[in-house]
C-alpha cells in the first residue's frame, strides 16, 4: 500500500499535516474524511516504507498492547459517565463523583485484570491559589 504525505484543514480551517497509508488518492481523501479533514494537497512517497511494514512487530510489543487495551477498556467501562475525551452515548453527563477518584487497573494473581477507584488528593491551597489566580 502507498504511503502518502499530505496538507489538509479541520472542519474550523486549521491546517494538518501528516503521513497516512492508503490504497490511491482516492482512499487517501476518504480516510482524511472519516478524520474530520478535507484534503489540500498530497504527494506519494516513492520507494519510502508504509507505516505498517516499517518494522517487524515483535512478540512481546503484541502482548504488551493487549494488555494496555484491556486496561484501558476495563477502566473506561467502569467510569459510568462521560468527561473530557471520554464520551459515552449511554452516559453523556459527568458525575461529580468520579471527578474525584481514579480508576486504577492492575493484575491480580488467578484473577486476570481488577479495577478499584483511587481517590483523587485534595489540591494544595498553594495550587487552588494560583489556578484562581489565572482566571482572573
């Protein structure tokens, strides 16, 4: 698959730039759509590796992100709301609650993942002072 290089603007007209792996230009401009960007310009990049066959994944990289995605999957099922780039369809508001706690997943010995809520510590006075501070 050819890799291409590419200037494009978000829905508000900011400028993006970057590399993608598509099958013409064409797919190019399809996959920069379903990205939130209209194309401007692209080239090919001749002879240049894809970002798929730029190296062998090995072994121990394809376990080591199975178990960062079923960490990040556990947690984020487990937090019933939806803040910051965490949005849920079936949980669209924040919950006070979880603003103050967070999820934390680790391995338990023949049990496999296990996911606790951690309370958040209060912000130093120090801190809320100088937040305050910048609002103004």
């Amino acid at each position: 698959m050819p890799a291409f290089i590419y200037k494009a603007v978000d829905k508000l007209g900011r400028p993006a730039r970057g590399k993608l792996d598509a099958s013409n230009e064409v797919d190019l401009e399809l996959r920069l759509k379903r990205m939130g960007l209209d194309l401007i310009t692209f080239r090919t990049i001749r002879g240049g590796r894809t970002a798929l066959s730029a190296r062998t994944i090995t072994r121990r990289d394809l376990i080591t992100f199975c178990f960062d995605m079923e960490q990040i999957t556990r947690s984020a099922i487990e937090r019933k709301e939806s803040r910051g780039g965490h949005f849920r369809e079936d949980y669209p508001e924040k919950v006070a609650a979880f603003g103050t706690i967070n999820m934390m997943v680790k391995q338990v010995p023949d049990r496999g993942m296990a996911v606790s809520r951690v309370p958040i510590p209060p912000m130093p006075d120090e801190l809320k002072q100088v937040i305050e501070e910048q609002k103004t």
